[in-house]
C-alpha cells in the first residue's frame, strides 16, 4: 500500500542508506526503475544469503516467533498490532508504520521499518517489545545502530515506551548469533540519519556519484558507473583510497585525463601515493582513458614456468568456512576437480558433459588428492587473490598443506603489479571476460552451490555439472589469463 498521499515515505532501508551514500536514497525514491539492476548476482546473492541466515539463528536459538502472512502493507501494520496486542513471545517481519513531522516545515513524513525480529521483555516495570537485528556479518556498522533507533521510536508510537533492543551478529559452531550487541535508543541518532533521508530525498537532482566498496550489492551500480564514465571520475580508479581521490581532486587532478597527462612522479606529491602506487595510479587512468591494455611492470619470472591454475569453493557452515569442491588444471586448461559427496573414499564420476570428477569424502581428502595431482609437474601454484591460499592454511592436513604452500602463487598480484585494464575491477570474472574468455551462463558461485545442493538431495548430475562447470571455468579462465599475459609481456 503506498503511503499517504499527503506525506512522503521514509523506511528503514532509506535511514540506513542515509548514512552511506544519499544518492541511493534519492535513486530508490526518483530512479527510473527500468534501470535497476534487481538481478545482479551480487544483490541476489546477499539478499538470499540474508535470508537463510536470519532464518537458520532463529532456529537455532529456538525462537517463539509469529510469522505474519503479510497481504499488504496496511494488513501487516495491522496484523502486527493485533499481534502485539495479543501478547504473543515474538514477531517474525513485524510492519510498523508512523506520521510526523521531521523537520521545520509543515509536511508530514510517513516512516516505515519491518524488523528482523520483535520480542516481548520486562522492561521498566512492564512488558514491552523490543527490536532484534539479524545480521551475517560479525561487527557492527554505524548504520545497524540507527536503523534499531528507528525500529524503538516506532515502537515507542504504538506500546508508549521506547525499548532496548539487540544487534546479532555471525553465528557461532550451534548456528546461535555470535556476538548479541545491546541497543540503547538515540535520538540524535536517529534525528541525524531521519535529516539526511529528508534531505536527500528533497534534493532537486541526484547527489554525486561516489564509487565504494557497497555499490556492489547497490541496484543501481550500472546507473552510477555510467554517471561516473561521462564524467572521468576518479572514483573508477580501482584499489584507491578515498582520501587519496580526494587528495588528488584538491591537487587540481579531477578528471582521469588529468592523471594520465602526469608523470608518476609527479604523483607523489600527493598524500597517500607513494613510489609503488603511482605508477599503476598512472597506468589505469591510461587505460580506462585510452580503454586499452597498459603495462608498466615487469611479471615475476617464476610465472613464465607454467604450472598449475587451482580455485576453490566455499560455504559458511556455523560459523567457519569449508570448501566443498577444488578444480585445477595446467596451461592449457585441462582441468580435474575434487568434490565433496556422500563417499567413504575417494571415487571417479563422469558428468554428462565428460568432466571427470574425484568425489572425496571431506576437504582433507580434496586437499590430498589435490597435493597428489599437482605433485607430478613443477611450477608454481596460481590461484586469484589471497583467499585460496588462506583457505589452504587453514583447512588443509598438515602433509598437504608441506606440499602445497610453499608452491602457491598469487597470480592476481602480478597482473595487477604489469598491467592495467580499462576495467571496473580486477576480479578474474571481470579480467578473463575483457580478454575474451566466455563464461558459463550466469557464472555465480551461489548458483552453483544451489546446484550441488540440488544434486546431494536429488543425484541430478545434470544440476551437478553445471556447478562443475562453473568452478572449471573460474580455473581456465586464469589459464586464458596467464596465456595473454605471457603472449603479450613487453619484456619478452
């Protein structure tokens, strides 16, 4: 149900982005809706793995929760208050909604929030209900703690005391929250971030663009990059510090022409670049001005051996991160893959595809079959990132990881300390696709975890093999990586 024609709506999600960045609030609320990006997988992902989360702690603490068959708005807001009139232990998606007046003009605002989680407490010599925030990750945001002000002051409208509450974060082994933060009200808080939605929803045009780390979840990153692309922005430097795009903007340097007109240099001048960070600085405002390949670096020599591509993925099972399949494959992308099953030793299978599979009883067995593969050709190891190699250290049987570690090669730091690409990124999906590697069809790593999910509860090999071919593609699209890199390496 829209809200009140004569008031304008404010939620919770709009006081949250309020204090991040205020042209998604004014996006959400002015944005041509046809240009959002609702099925990046990105956003998905993090919706859907909200979801489960929030759904496997109230599990796990054994929550008394009302669930509301919400039809609309106006039937949650009064289904929630009959529920809380009821008494009942908890709410599960409570809707809660109140008109008022937020700043000096006579506008009425309506401002809606929709908790994770309501509970019933003795609190100030009566019962009350009191906000719960669910959250993945395990450390508090700024936006976490006025999000919960706006769920108090809600509350405080229907039940006439303003509550406590509580921020859950992470989950421990037994799938409990990790750490239960306390929340006490603010209202100062609150004010400050209510203000900030105020003013950026009343703004004339969209703020300015500012690229960050959480426009990747963000519905309109392709709006906003485009935005950025028109303007030359700094902000599409990659792996640049805010202060430093802003210590350069103050040195007269706005626009990326302006960077690639300077010599390295003359960069350190600036506060926040240095001798190792000016010239790659250079080169990727080069490229993305030019849009073409530059390099700048040498590659380590070690990588012109050849050797191996490995990747691996993962999933959170309470609280730690397990892999659940390994893939590697040589120089020219022939790739083996071991993968978790329901197996009491290790086991071949052909998919339908003709990939060959090691189905391994856990991810010790995956780590020696691995060490045991790699074991017959020299060369290093290369893997994208330092996550893979994390992962080693800390899953891998101590024989495994004597044989592995020293040999693994973070492939995605010498890329990046050669050459720059005209790109929004350095991922290796971004990387590959550039150079004209093909990836599966909707190549996500959540995909296809849905799918070996599939297939240990149904045995599709169908299911299976698309999430096969999604980790024998993250594999040979380094392969295609290191191909280009040593065919097109100015020091060769």
């Amino acid at each position: 149900m829209p809200a009140d024609p004569g008031s304008l709506l404010i939620t919770a999600q709009d006081v949250r982005h309020a204090l991040v960045c205020a042209r998604r609030v004014w996006l959400d609320a002015h944005g041509d809706p046809a240009l959002r990006d609702e099925a990046a997988p990105e956003t998905a992902r993090a919706f859907a793995l909200g979801v489960q989360h929030e759904a496997s702690v109230l599990a796990a603490v054994g929550a008394a929760v009302e669930y509301l068959p919400v039809e609309s708005w106006a039937h949650g807001v009064a289904l929630t208050r009959r529920l809380m009139a009821r008494g009942v232990p908890g709410i599960a998606g409570a809707c809660l909604e109140h008109r008022a007046p937020l700043d000096l003009t006579d506008r009425l605002f309506t401002v809606r929030g929709r908790p994770d989680r309501l509970v019933r407490i003795a609190y100030a010599g009566t019962q009350v209900y009191a906000p719960v925030e669910i959250k993945r990750r395990r450390d508090p945001e700024a936006p976490d703690w006025a999000q919960l002000d706006l769920y108090a002051w809600l509350l405080s409208q229907v039940q006439g005391i303003t509550p406590p509450g509580e921020l859950w974060l992470g989950a421990t082994d037994l799938g409990a929250p990790a750490r239960r933060e306390p929340h006490e009200y603010d209202e100062d808080r609150l004010m400050d971030a209510l203000l900030r939605a105020v003013a950026a929803l009343g703004a004339p045009e969209a703020p300015p663009v500012r690229l960050e780390a959480h426009c990747k979840t963000c519905p309109w990153q392709t709006t906003c990059r485009a935005a950025a692309e028109r303007e030359e922005s700094l902000d599409l430097l990659y792996n640049v510090t805010r202060a430093a795009r802003d210590g350069l903007a103050a040195a007269g340097l706005a626009r990326l022409a302006d960077i690639a007109a300077c010599a390295p240099e003359d960069l350190l001048a600036v506060r926040g670049i240095g001798p190792a960070t000016a010239p790659r600085l250079r080169a990727n405002a080069q490229a993305l001005v030019e849009r073409r390949p530059v390099w700048y670096g040498a590659l380590p020599g070690d990588l012109r051996r050849g050797g191996w591509m490995f990747d691996l993925e993962t999933y959170q099972a309470r609280g730690k991160t397990v892999p659940w399949c390994m893939g590697w494959c040589d120089t020219a992308g022939a790739t083996q893959i071991a993968l978790v099953a329901p197996v009491q030793l290790p086991e071949p299978l052909t998919l339908p595809d003709g990939q060959r599979l090691t189905l391994v009883p856990d991810s010790d067995t995956a780590w020696e079959v691995l060490a045991e593969a790699v074991a017959a050709q020299a060369g290093p190891i290369c893997h994208w990132t330092g996550y893979d190699a994390a992962i080693l250290r800390g899953s891998a049987p101590a024989a495994a990881l004597a044989g592995l570690e020293p040999r693994m090669f973070d492939l995605h730091a010498a890329f990046k300390g050669a050459v720059s690409l005209p790109l929004p990124s350095t991922s290796i999906k971004v990387v590959s696709a550039y150079l004209g590697f093909v990836w599966p069809e909707n190549p996500d790593w959540f995909a296809a975890y849905l799918d070996y999910q599939f297939w240990l509860e149904s045995g599709d090999e169908v299911a299976l093999a698309r999430a096969c071919a999604y980790q024998r593609a993250d594999v040979q699209s380094m392969a295609w990586v290191w191909r280009w890199l040593m065919a097109n390496d100015p020091a060769r």
